[in-house]
C-alpha cells in the first residue's frame, strides 16, 4: 500500500525536470483559488527602470507578455492601486495588485481516466502514474493523459497552466509526481523546484554488476544527429546524478538514484553514458542482452520487458500552505516487481 508520511528530517536537495521556474516567489501574498485569482507583489530596487509588462512577465511568468499587458489596460493588474500604461517605468518598491478571473488555460478535454492518489488535499495532489501513461497531450498524444485525467477530477485545473503540472516524468517510467491546484500552489512548488528543495529518489535495474555508488556530473544536451535521444556533451545543460547499489545479481545491478538537476532521461542518459544501461530501454539500450546460459525465465522475463525499469519511489516536499515537510513513498509496478523476483531466482550472486 502506498504510504505517505510527514517528515522533520532534512532531505537532501533535489530537482526536477522544471516546466518553469519562478523567481522572488517568496514575495507573493494571496488568497488565490484556481477559479479566482487576487496576487500581490512587492518590487525592489532591482526592477527601477524596467517597463512594467516586461516586470509583471517576469513575476507572473505562468501568464504570457501579452496577457498581463491586457490586463493592465483592463485594470485588472494595479501599480500602487492605480491603472498605468504597459510602457511605465517602474521606480522602485511598487506594489503590484493582480485580480483577476481566469480563462481556460488549455485546450485539452476531460476524460474519465482513473487515477492512483497518494494524497490530495485543497493545494495538492500527489500521484502514482503508471506505466504507458502520457503526462501532457502533445504530439500523437492528445487523449488518454494524465492532464486529461485530471480534469476530469477537478475541473478548475483547466484554469492553471498545464493543469497544474510543475515536473514531469516518461510515458513509461512509473512512480510519484506532485500536481498543484491552485496557482499560489503551483508557484511555491515550482519555487521549490528551482530552489532544489524537492527530494526525489528512484528505483532502477541496470545490466551489469556494479561495485559501488557515486555521482555521474555530466552535461546533458539533445543529440546532434538523433533528435529523440538525449546524449552527454560538452556544453550541454549540467546535470548530477546520485547513486547507490541497493542489491547485485550476477548480471544485474538494482540501483538507487537521486536528482540534483533534472535534465529530460537525465537517469537514461547518465547511466547508459557510464555503461549501465537501464534493462528494457528502448532509446538507449535498444537490444535486449540475455545473459549466456539464462534460464527460459529469464530469458523470456528480459525480453518480455519493454519500458525503461525505471520508477520514482520517493518524493519530498514542503507544503505550498502549510509549511509542513512532507514524504511519499510509491511501491513498485508489478512489472518492476516481477523483474526483481526473477533476478532474485534466476541470476542471484554468489
């Protein structure tokens, strides 16, 4: 059974692959539900000078240019309770007031889809995706995601960008990702992710037998030639990867990693890199590797393994509202945990 737990201890820092990052959140005041929105925002020195569209885009970076600049000829964004022109020039420790009623921010509809919830409250909703299940509608993926799921199960998602969403993981890589359900919500969460103040930890099988744990602290950019795939590059973004070994089979290696960056296959690209392809890639580890003299179990349980074993296990945070830290823990997939099992039987260590 899932567990999810409140925790003091400090967890080490972490980051998710960001949607978006946004900066000064801890000047934010509201009383924001997902329908309504009522935010205030303290400048400093630093915005002296700057055009005002140009401050409000940077503050409320969820909303475009074009957006905000509308609503300050609506009088829907205030400077120091007073309707200003797009091009004033702000002169320092302006108070920002917007009030506004949002708009449908996507276009995505509702479906029925059940989810796993690991907890939910009126800020938040934490869940276990399973394997095959696109996160966002895109490109050959309009239907059957994880945002249509989740208008369905609350509607006034369709009022925050992305409904929601603030990290993302692979259609099929299993295991914990947190959604907010109001934007007060989703700017402290995407805060934290920027912050690297997120703790998030997963589980993997690689091929080979690997001695011990460490960091792998290579950049990560998209591949020149291969455009699916990302690839270890100078120049690339940088990207840390912590792990330890948590169980060797003989052919085998049961892995534990936590993010310090978090590039797209970050995990994928880190240990294929290092030559410990995760079991059943297909992007980067496109042949199945059996090893000699296996049983028919194994054998068939390896081929027979057609996603990344790959599955976030632990997820830690603070809560957007009330402060408190927080620690959820999703179990295994039970392909992931089949895997295990028969490694466990059929090619267990001397």
């Amino acid at each position: 059974m899932t567990q999810a737990q409140s925790t003091n201890t400090n967890s080490a820092e972490t980051d998710f692959n960001l949607l978006e990052e946004i900066d000064e959140a801890d000047n934010h005041t509201s009383d924001a539900t997902a329908t309504r929105l009522s935010l205030q925002f303290q400048l400093d020195e630093s915005y002296i000078g700057q055009r005002i569209d140009q401050v409000a885009a940077n503050v409320w970076s969820d909303f475009s240019r074009e957006k905000l600049k509308q609503w300050l000829k609506d009088g829907h964004l205030l400077v120091n309770g007073n309707i200003v022109k797009p091009k004033y020039k702000c002169e320092g420790y302006e108070q920002l007031t917007l009030d506004v009623e949002l708009e449908a921010q996507t276009t995505s509809q509702p479906e029925n889809i059940p989810l796993n919830i690991v907890y939910e409250d009126d800020d938040i909703i934490v869940i276990n995706k399973p394997v095959g299940m696109v996160v966002h509608p895109g490109a050959g993926n309009s239907t059957g995601t994880l945002v249509n799921a989740l208008l369905y199960h609350y509607p006034k998602s369709a009022e925050l960008s992305r409904a929601g969403l603030v990290h993302r993981i692979d259609k099929d890589t299993s295991g914990l990702l947190v959604v907010a359900k109001t934007l007060e919500a989703q700017f402290a969460l995407s805060k934290q992710l920027a912050d690297k103040s997120v703790y998030r930890v997963y589980d993997l099988i690689v091929y080979g037998s690997m001695i011990a744990g460490g960091t792998i602290d290579e950049p990560i950019k998209r591949h020149p030639v291969d455009r699916v795939k990302m690839t270890v590059l100078p120049g690339g973004k940088d990207a840390v990867t912590h792990y330890n070994v948590k169980e060797r089979f003989q052919h085998f290696t049961r892995v534990q990693a936590r993010l310090e960056t978090g590039r797209t296959h970050q995990i994928r690209v880190h240990f294929a890199y290092i030559g410990y392809g995760l079991v059943g890639d297909p992007v980067y580890m496109p042949r199945v590797r059996v090893p000699a003299g296996a049983s028919e179990l194994l054998n068939d349980t390896l081929r027979g393994f057609r996603r990344q074993a790959l599955h976030a296990v632990q997820l830690g945070l603070v809560h957007p509202r009330t402060g408190k830290d927080m620690m959820f823990e999703a179990p295994w997939s039970e392909d992931f945990a089949a895997l295990v099992d028969v490694l466990r039987s059929e090619n267990k260590a001397y």
